[in-house]
C-alpha cells in the first residue's frame, strides 16, 4: 500500500494533470462510434479492394503516405488465407524497400518498478504485493550497464514507473550515468526511454541529457475500457493526458516519439485504427509522424487475473496479421516485436509482419541483468518474457536466415531525427545508412564479443553479402565502410556514417 508520502506526491500530481486537461490546446482524434462505423462498413472487403490496398502500400513505401482508415479496417476484417499470404509477403517487401533487410537490436533496462499506479492488468501495480518492487541505486545501474555491455549491447529502452523516487531528476541522473559508462570497448550510445507521461517542462529536462525515442503506448484508444483499467484518482487515470503525451513531447523539441498499444485489452481490430489516427494526428500537428510502433500482447504477470482471463486477448494468427497490417499501414515506422513473444514466432514475424527492430538478452526485472541471468522470476517481473535467447544466440539465428544484426545509432547521433529522418525513411533512402552502419556494428560485435561460430557466419557470408549490396545500390558508401571495417580491425570503435 501507498505510503501518506507518496499519496500526497500523487494526489498533487494529479491535480496538476486535471488542470491540463482542462485547458489542452489538442482536439480529439479518437471517435469510438466513427472507428466502429468504419470497421462495420468495412466488415466483408472483395479481393480486388484488398489488391489495391496492398498496391497501394508498396507504392506509399516511397512516397511518405499512409493508409486511410477505411483500407486498413478492410485488412483487418479479411478473412481469405490466401490473400494473407500476400499481404504478409507484401510487409516483408516493404520493411526491406524503406530499411533494408537489417535487423536493430536493443535490450529493456527497467530502472524502477516502483508506481503509485493501479492498472489491473500490471504486475508492477501498487497494490499487488506479490510482486517486489524496487528502485536500483547508481552503484545497481552501473552493474546492469557493465553486464550489457559485456554482452556487446549499445542500444537500451530504459524503463520508469511513475513514482516520487523516479520523477524526472532521477530519470535524468540515471540517463546521464549510463552514457558515462564504458567497460573496455562496451558503451552505450543510446538511451531510448519508455516512462509515464510529462509535462512539457519536464520532456525539456530528458531531452538535455541527450535521449534517443521517448515512448508512451496508450495501452487502449477505448475511452471506456481504459476508465475501467485504470482506476479513477491515479495519475494513469486521466485519458486525454496520456492520449497527447507525445504532442507535449514533440512541443518540448523531442522529436523521435513512440506510440504503442498493449494488444488484448480491446478489440485489436479497434485499436490499429486508433494507432492509425494518432500518427496522423503527430503528423498534422508537427509534420512528424511515430519513430516506431509497438505491439505488445497481455502476457501472464503474478497475482494478476486479468492478464489471463481477458476476452480480448489475442491468438497468434491475429497477432500476425496486426503485425503486417501495421507495416502497410505506416510504412516508413519502425516496428518493434518485443521478446514477449515465443522465438518461433518473433522469427516468423520478421518475415511475415515487416518487423525491423527486436530485443534480445533481455531482462525485465529491475536488476535483472547482474543477478537473474537469463531466468524468468516472476515476483520480480512485470510479466513473463518468453524469448531467453541470449543476444549470442539471436544474432546467430538471424545469420542463419540472412539477416543482418544491427546495433546502429548513428541517426540519432548524426541529427537524423525528426524532421531530419522523416525524408529519409518516407522516401526509402534510409536503408543506405541502415545496411552501411549495420555492417559496421555488427562487425565491431564480431571482433569483441562473438563466439568463433558466430564469427565465421558474420566474416564469410553475412558481411561479404551486404557489402555487395551496397556496391551494387550506392558504390561510395560501399567503398568507405570498407575504409572503416579496416580501421576497426587495427582497433578503431564506434565507426558509423
């Protein structure tokens, strides 16, 4: 239970997000009735309306555009098996048209269970007291940071929960730390951060200390069903304030933004439409659009019924259609399968539903790294991971498929971001940066941290394949990473264009 100190930090809080409602500048972009008048009308599309979509979204691969939410309810709504295949095929051809057949990997680092937050479907729940939840010190964090790097990992999604012990000062003490770590060669070079929503002063605090994507997922676009879930008088509660998290976000100069939506606590159908609405609604505010998209499924958590028990939870033949219908839809996004999902089926995505960006390695319990290994605690946890592969083996299951592991994070740090990246990905010109700096990466993991296995695939197929892409599609480029693979071979690090 909540502690006299920390209801009082909550309650003022929440008068402060009450007060904003009532003036916010933002008008609503999510109409239920609308949302499920279009999906109703679009109940039973024909198989040429579905080929034009599908045209239609290879052709938005290069210009920038999304679907309109009539297109995207008829994706949803299709029944036929046949045409899925086409259009997961369609997904997989747009991903590597806009980024290349590259895979981005990253690892969560959860900072801070602690929350004065109540939703029903969370493990990490105040009231839940099956579950331990913790804040680390700075010693804790610089020991999660030397087990990550030591694992060849530059890329984290650090995570908050909403609590007077992590508000912004330790959100911007804790990002500050991590990039001042460097154990040998390892060192992390970007901190994206999934954390409750601000205020605008406090977005301009984060962005000082140099952070990558700042992500809120919604959790539901359902008015309704997000009352129900997040009780009345939290500071979750209020729905326009998260609803424009990210609109505070984007007018505090952060300009790569994160939407998401935790699948299975609405009709999933529902809520692509509402992500749909909300990168239009980025779009028309601020001229740019999600740096990605996530697609989280409710998964089991401790001492929490609803996790299992919820009508709207969803079977993995719809997962996989949500998947690739978010690749058409929004072409130019990045698309993040979390390691929530089992290895067959985060392998089978990668193929079928466009994905661009996977975690691996990873530990979802505050401490997790130095002292749980690759074990699932689930009284530490905020819900039960089912991908444990460790970031060895996932980069080696992605060799096996001709993939290219990618630990790129020159974008952000070279100022392609924002409206500076938009063009590049909306144009599908950014693969020649993604493939260029992905060879990079990978081969400075395979010089510092690759078994002799994994060594050999990378030397002999993965690199030789990737450069004779990029011979063949941009010559300069190819002839400098080969400058650079050299230099890295005499003991040059962090090599990027």
């Amino acid at each position: 239970m909540l502690t006299a100190k920390e209801k009082a930090w909550r309650e003022k809080r929440l008068k402060e997000i009450l007060k904003w409602e009532e003036n916010s500048p933002y008008e609503d972009f999510i109409d239920p009735a609308k949302i499920w008048e279009i999906l109703e009308r679009k109940k039973n599309p024909d198989r040429q309306e579905i080929l034009d979509i599908m045209a239609k979204a290879r052709d938005n691969a290069s210009s920038g555009a999304m679907l309109a939410p009539e297109e995207v309810a008829a994706l949803a709504n299709l029944k036929d098996p046949d045409l899925w295949e086409e259009i997961f095929e369609t997904a997989f051809w747009i991903k590597n048209k806009v980024y290349g057949n590259r895979i981005v990997l990253f690892s969560p680092l959860y900072i801070s269970s602690l929350c004065v937050n109540n939703c029903v479907y969370c493990g990490f729940r105040e009231s839940n007291e099956f579950v331990e939840k913790k804040r680390l010190s700075l010693e804790q964090l610089d020991e999660e940071i030397r087990v990550l790097t030591e694992m060849g990992q530059k890329r984290l999604i650090v995570v908050y929960g909403e609590h007077p012990e992590s508000d912004v000062a330790f959100m911007c003490q804790t990002i500050e730390r991590i990039y001042s770590q460097k154990f040998g060669n390892g060192e992390i070079r970007r901190v994206n951060v999934n954390a409750p929503p601000l205020f605008k002063e406090e977005y301009e605090e984060i962005k000082k200390v140099g952070i990558g994507t700042y992500q809120v997922f919604q959790e539901t676009y359902h008015p309704d069903t997000y009352r129900r879930l997040h009780p009345k008088g939290t500071l979750k509660g209020p729905f326009r304030w998260r609803l424009f998290a990210l609109h505070r976000a984007q007018e505090a100069g952060i300009d790569d933004v994160a939407l998401g939506v935790l699948f299975g606590l609405y009709d999933w159908r529902y809520e692509l439409l509402g992500l749909l609405y909300h990168a239009q609604a980025l779009e028309k505010e601020f001229g740019v659009g999600p740096h990605t998209i996530s697609y989280p499924r409710l998964e089991p958590a401790m001492n929490t019924p609803f996790s299992v028990h919820s009508r709207f939870r969803v079977s993995d033949e719809d997962f996989k259609k949500l998947v690739a219908i978010i690749r058409l839809m929004c072409p130019y996004t990045g698309s993040i399968l979390t390691a929530r999902e089992p290895a067959p089926l985060r392998q089978e995505l990668i193929r079928k539903g466009g994905v661009s960006q996977m975690d691996a390695g990873s530990q979802i319990a505050v401490g997790g790294y130095a002292t749980l290994k690759r074990e699932n605690i689930p009284d530490k946890q905020q819900f039960i991971i089912q991908d444990t592969r460790s970031i060895e083996e996932f980069i080696f299951d992605l060799c096996k498929e001709g993939y290219l592991p990618s630990f790129c994070t020159a974008c952000y740090r070279e100022g392609r971001t924002g409206e500076n990246f938009m063009p590049l990905a909306k144009y599908a010109t950014v693969k020649h940066f993604c493939i260029a700096n992905g060879i990079l990466t990978f081969q400075e993991y395979l010089l510092d941290y690759a078994s002799p296995q994994l060594r050999e695939i990378g030397e002999k197929e993965i690199i030789p394949r990737y450069l004779s892409w990029l011979e063949e599609n941009l010559a300069p480029a190819a002839k400098r990473v080969r400058e650079l693979l050299a230099k890295q071979k005499e003991g040059r690090r962090d090599c990027h264009l």
